[in-house]
C-alpha cells in the first residue's frame, strides 16, 4: 500500500513539473512574440502569403539566422502556418487581425508587451511585498503606459459608443444635446476622443497622473481637430470638481487606483 501511494504521490508530481515547464515554455512564447511585435515582424508578414527565411529577411531587414529560430517557434507555438515542401511560412487571416491589424477588434498583441512589462517590475513588486507600500509608475518600463493604450483600442473603437454607451438611451440623448463629460485615468485619451467624435456636440475632460500620456492625449486631440472640445488635465481624480459632469466614465482604471473608494465617491460627487 505504502509503495502504491508513493508511486501515486511520483505520479502526481510528475504532472506538476510538467505543469510548470509547460506554464514556463507559455512564458518564453510570449516572449518571442513580443520580439515579432516590437520589430514589426507579425506586421510584415500580414497579407504577404508565404515567406521563406530569406525572402522575410529582405522585407524586415532583420537577420536571418534569428528569424529562422523566431519563425520556427512561432510555428510549433501554431501562430504561423509552415509548408515544408517550400520552407515557408505564412501568417493567415484570422492570426493577423489579433496580430497585425491594430484597428481590427480582435487585436491582442499588445498583451505581449504588457505582460514584458509586468515582469520586468516583478522584482520591484516583490520588494513591496517586503516592505509594504507600492511601486510608482516611474518604476514602469515606459512601454508599459503604450501597452495599455494599445491594448485598450480596440475595445474603445469598436465597441465604447456602439455597444456601451448605446445601451444607455437617456445616456445618448444627454451627449446628443451637449452633455459634459469626464473620463478619469483617460491615459492616451482613446476612450475620450471616440465620445468626442461620435458626439460632436459634447465637452470632453480627461484626467490622469501620468504626464507623459495626457501630453500625448492633447497632442493627438489637435491632430484630429478636436482640441476646442477636449481637454486633458495631469491631474488626480479623487478631487474632481462637484456637480460638473452629466457623464463620468471610468475605463479601465478603478482596479488600478490607490484609493478605489475615494475615486467612487469623487465620481459621485462630480456628477
């Protein structure tokens, strides 16, 4: 009995460590496709059909030897669709609307570069779990703040106004007439824009602490014309202005706030 449960307790024990390196080869997949997505790589390979190693170097300008491995795994990772009897490799359709296409509503590549983030900070955070306290955002790789904005896209234009705010009919009519709105931890203001361009007649304020993505916010607010009626502010929004906005929208960001409960009574109170 005694050597059945130990074979058995062996058994069991095998399947975790197999669980383990599988979770661990997950991580190192993720990895080489945030190398395809940072040097463009999904994107080159997007309706271009099949590609041997050579005929991708000469389109990427990458070298050769590293595509080969980087295209191999992609393939055992099922991404790329290989033909041996070409040496090619292809990047079909539906793999590139979540790969390649950023206006497709099904792209997910950003998820890559977002989780590089995260673990390039994982020894910070496992500092905070010694020693209490947070991590601020200066501690983030700056690509961190660009992940989110990307990641966050394709939910904003594909579904905020035709689905979301569709569903709210009092909503609608309100930003019809020219409502005042706000979008609190707006960040590139993706999400504000999109309101501001499908309701022409609505004032738009975004708010958020991190600088350098409310710079970037105004800045793509005036490329589109839509200055006058947007405004971004680096500011904290558990202290927004009272009885102000007829809409406060808060995309993405309550999970992330240091003071959840203050951000919900700020909104509140704002409204």
């Amino acid at each position: 009995m005694k050597e059945r449960l130990l074979a058995t307790d062996g058994e069991r024990s095998r399947a975790a460590a197999q669980r383990v390196v599988a979770d661990v080869a997950t991580g190192v997949h993720g990895a080489l496709a945030f190398i395809g997505d940072r040097l463009g790589i999904f994107k080159a390979m997007k309706d271009a059909g099949p590609l041997t190693v050579e005929e991708l170097a000469r389109r990427t300008g990458l070298v050769p030897r590293y595509l080969r491995e980087w295209l191999c795994a992609m393939a055992a990772g099922e991404y790329l669709a290989y033909d041996p009897a070409t040496e090619s490799f292809t990047l079909e359709e539906h793999f590139a609307a979540a790969l390649a296409d950023e206006e497709s509503p099904y792209f997910a590549a950003g998820y890559f570069q977002m989780l590089q983030a995260l673990t390039a900070t994982a020894p910070r955070v496992a500092q905070a779990f010694q020693e209490g306290g947070g991590v601020p955002q200066s501690e983030f790789p700056p690509w961190t703040f660009e992940a989110t904005s990307r990641n966050s896209y394709p939910r904003y234009r594909h579904k905020l106004v035709q689905n979301w705010i569709d569903a709210m009919p009092e909503v609608v009519a309100k930003l019809r007439a020219g409502a005042t709105v706000a979008d609190v931890g707006c960040g590139r203001g993706r999400a504000a824009i999109a309101v501001a361009q499908a309701f022409p007649a609505v004032r738009v304020f975004g708010f958020d602490v991190h600088g350098e993505s409310v710079e970037r916010a105004r800045r793509r607010a005036e490329e589109l014309g839509i200055g006058g009626r947007v405004t971004f502010e680096n500011a904290n929004a558990t202290s927004l202005p009272a009885g102000r906005f007829d809409l406060v929208m808060a995309m993405d960001v309550v999970h992330d706030a240091v003071d959840p409960v203050a951000l919900a009574a700020s909104i509140r109170a704002a409204l």
